[in-house]
C-alpha cells in the first residue's frame, strides 16, 4: 500500500548530480530547508506520460507556481544523472530542475519504490507529486495503486488547484506560421505585446500544406489556435485580442 507522507521530513539524501563535466553532490537539505518547492515523481526519463504531459505542463505552470509561492519545481527519477540531463535537454523544460535518484535512497525513503519489472525497468518510482515546506510534506498527490501507469492525481494543474485555486492559467497558443511571412509576423508580435506565449510550427519545419489543410482547413497562413479555438490569420487574431481587452 502506498501510503502519504504528508507532515513528515522528507528523507535526507545526497543526490549524485553531474554538471558540465563535473560530480557535484547535492543533499536534500539544499533543495528543501528554507524553501517551498513542487516535486514530482515518476517511473523514467524519456518514457511516453512523462514527457508529453507530465514534464512539459509543469513546465508551463512554473510562472504562476513562482507567483504563488513556489520557490522550485522538481523532477525526481530513479535515472542517473547522465540520463536525466540528456532528457532535460530533450524536454527544454528549463522552469523545472531534474534531479537524478539513481540508487532510489529518496524514493525509497519516501515508500514510493515499486517493482517495475515486468517492463525490464527493475526498481523505479510510483508516480506522484508533493508540496514540501521547509523540508516537512505539506500535500502529497498520490496515484492509484492499480496495474500500469496511472497519470489522474500528480498532474500540474492538480497540485495548482491545492496551491492556487484561483490562479489564473497562461493561455495555450498555437501559430501555424512560414519563414518570410509578413503577416505571420504581424501576429506573432501581437501576441508579444498582448504578453502572451506562444509555440510557433513553420511550415515545411514543423509540418505540411497538408496538414495546413486538415488541420486548419486553410491554405493560408498564420493560422492561430488558442485553447483549442481556430482563431484564423492576424486579422482574425486582431479581433480576438480587441474584444478580450
């Protein structure tokens, strides 16, 4: 049984971290004492959930985590530390701080080490996430113990919501733009003064006239997509940001 650790000390440890070129040891009491920090704790570097979802929404969030408080966001793995900086470059997750349990002394102190073996992954961490205040675990989210990977509970919006309920969350933006387009730049620099983030696709980079097409069923670009919303090209998006102010 998985049980919570909320109101203890989290296990005192010396992760072995590599930086640059060089070891350098970083205990437990650095990361926590005196300080209000998210972790978040799951089963491997580079595997599906947690480097489409888990990693890159944390990551997003780190902004209004920082607004509400939150000193750090952390990502534990029982990975060592050449794997987990190889997957910290992958992810350009750079709000977030990889730390690398390579013997699963934390996880294990935590209650957190299962047996991952019918994967071939051997001892790795139950998926979960945790608020600690000076070194003592306020709020622990906690998969449920079921077979395979569940992802419901150690999400970032989740632990947001128990942080900040009311916080407002940053818009998920998407331009479908080309190299040399004027208007493309036209609403990207809208969006930069509306203060708004964005990820770009170029075409024939990041995808097709095909997938313009399916996608947008539109053969012109910018196409710009917000929440899930075909806004259109810049004068469409113009529009959007005048009614929205």
């Amino acid at each position: 049984m998985l049980e919570s650790k909320e109101g203890q000390t989290v296990p005192t440890v010396t992760f072995r971290t590599r930086q640059d070129s060089d070891w350098v040891d970083v205990t437990s009491d650095e990361i926590f004492k005196g300080r209000t920090v998210v972790v978040f704790s799951l089963p491997g570097a580079f595997t599906p959930t947690c480097s489409s979802s888990h990693v890159p929404r944390y990551n997003q969030l780190a902004p209004v985590f920082a607004e509400h408080g939150v000193d750090e966001i952390i990502c534990v793995s029982v990975n060592d530390a050449f794997v987990m900086n190889e997957w910290a470059a992958d992810q350009h997750a750079d709000n977030i701080r990889f730390i690398p349990d390579g013997n699963g002394e934390f996880t294990e102190g935590m209650g957190m080490l299962v047996d991952k073996n019918e994967l071939g992954f051997g001892k790795r961490s139950w998926r979960y996430s945790m608020l600690v205040k000076d070194g003592v675990v306020d709020k622990m989210f906690i998969e449920p113990n079921k077979p395979g990977d569940p992802f419901e509970v150690s999400d970032a919006d989740t632990m947001l919501a128990y942080i900040a309920p009311q916080a407002q969350k940053p818009l998920d933006v998407t331009v479908m733009s080309r190299r040399g387009c004027p208007f493309c730049t036209k609403a990207k620099n809208m969006l930069n003064d509306a203060g708004i983030s964005y990820e770009e696709l170029v075409l024939n980079r990041d995808y097709s006239d095909r997938s313009l097409r399916a996608v947008a069923n539109a053969q012109s670009v910018p196409q710009v997509f917000i929440n899930g919303e075909k806004i259109g090209g810049s004068e469409e998006l113009e529009a959007w940001l005048k009614n929205r102010a």
